[in-house]
C-alpha cells in the first residue's frame, strides 16, 4: 500500500509541468506609450534673461548662511533650553490655541522684563547725573583747609595742639586764622584754589601787606619744612601771628 501511494506522488511530480497552465496566469509586459508627434520644438532660454532674474534678490532662493558667531550660538543655545523646558513641561502633547500663544509671547515678555530692571537700575544708580550737572558751588565739597576756615573754632585748635606740644599744627591753626579774620574784614577774597602770593596781591593797605608776608614766611619756613619744632621756637613764630592781630585791629580802628 506504501508503495502504490509513492508510485502515484512520483507520477504526479514527474509529469505535473506538462499540462498547460490557467489562461491569465502570464505576466503581462506593459507597454511604454509617448508622444509621436513629429512637429515639437524644444523651448529656448534667453541667457540674458537669466543672469537678470539670477542678479535680482527676490528670485535668489539658495539664501545665505548666517556665519556661526558667538551671537548665533547663544540664540542657539538660548532656543534649545526653552524648547526643552516646553517639551518638559507639556510632555508628548502638542498646546494649541491661547496656550501656544502665550508660550509664544513669553521669551518677549521675559526680555522687556530684563530691559525694564537694566532701566531701573541705571535711572537708580544715576551714574550719568554727575557728568551732566554743573560744577558744584564753593564751599559743598570743602577741602580740610576750607572747612577749618569755614566751619572750625580755630581758636579752640590752636589750644588743643599747644596742650598737645603739636606747635607746627598750631602754627597753621594761627595761619589760618589770620586768612579766616582778613576775608572776614574784606580785606581779601579766601578761595582755596589761590596762593600766598595771591592774597598778598589783594591786601591795598601796606601795613598790613608787610605783615602778612612776614608770617607767610613763617608758615612756609614751620610748616614746608617738615622739621620738629620746639616749644620755644613756637613762642618766638607766634609773636608775629598775635602781631598781625594787632595790625588789623588797628586798621580796623581807623
């Protein structure tokens, strides 16, 4: 019996391409079809027409690359971290309508932020106003002198430094003092910025210029000289400062 199926299987193997397929089952070969006609001229391109088109910017579609500076990057850089942060924030899901609007209108509304804080800051701190306002008036900024003269009881001074043994100081305190009584009297104009000599110029009456000049020596001598000075070198200067006192009283008196 398994010998009679095996017959049968070889018969049907051996013989099985020699009946004739099912009409349809070749493949059909598609047949190319195009235009035959016989009067077609290929189309002409003016050159000079095309250089023009090529030289004028609106028909220039290659576009120009942006040269990668540090400007760039930093947009760059600055897009991708919001991008991120959006893609965090909304996960697979894509925002529309007045969500992604606002997500839209918020890197401005954080930029006009920050202008309006630098604004803020510049009008706070203000450095601009020193260099537009006018020079500040005598007497506002005073140097150690102009406030002694102005502000001080340079009497008091002279006390304290003679208790103190400072007889150069004092001598100062006595020269100023002498300066502070003779632009009191109108005798001259004291500004900081003039010299010894200045105020030498402006005293009319002699008597008092030759006294002045005399204890201009000897603030100049005590005071520039940078040397100690003794207690009894201090009595003999101070008798020309208490003399000049004397002098402007009597001219005072007259």
């Amino acid at each position: 019996m398994n010998r009679f199926i095996l017959a049968i299987s070889l018969c049907f193997l051996c013989f099985g391409n020699v009946f004739p397929q099912a009409e349809g089952t070749t493949d059909s070969i598609a047949e190319i079809k195009y235009d035959r006609a016989e009067d077609l001229n290929p189309v002409s391109f003016s050159k000079t027409e095309i250089e023009t088109y090529k030289s004028q910017q609106e028909f220039d579609y290659l576009g120009r690359i942006e040269k990668d500076s540090w400007w760039t990057r930093f947009k760059r850089y600055i897009n991708l971290k919001y991008e991120q942060f959006i893609e965090w924030l909304f996960g697979e899901y894509t925002p529309g309508g007045f969500i992604q609007f606002i997500i839209t209108i918020i890197p401005y509304f954080i930029l006009v932020l920050v202008l309006g804080f630098v604004f803020w800051l510049i009008t706070r701190l203000d450095p601009g106003s020193s260099l537009l306002e006018s020079p500040a008036e005598p007497g506002v900024f005073l140097s150690e002198e102009e406030e002694i003269i102005q502000s001080k009881d340079i009497s008091q001074l002279i006390e304290e430094a003679i208790t103190n043994k400072q007889y150069r100081l004092a001598i100062r305190y006595y020269y100023l003092l002498n300066l502070k009584r003779l632009d009191e009297t109108g005798i001259i104009a004291y500004q900081f910025q003039k010299t010894n000599e200045d105020y030498s110029g402006e005293i009319r009456k002699e008597a008092i210029k030759q006294q002045f000049r005399k204890i201009t020596r000897l603030y100049d001598f005590i005071w520039y000289g940078d040397f100690k000075v003794s207690e009894t070198d201090f009595r003999l200067a101070e008798k020309g400062f208490l003399q000049m006192n004397s002098v402007l009283e009597n001219s005072a008196n007259e």
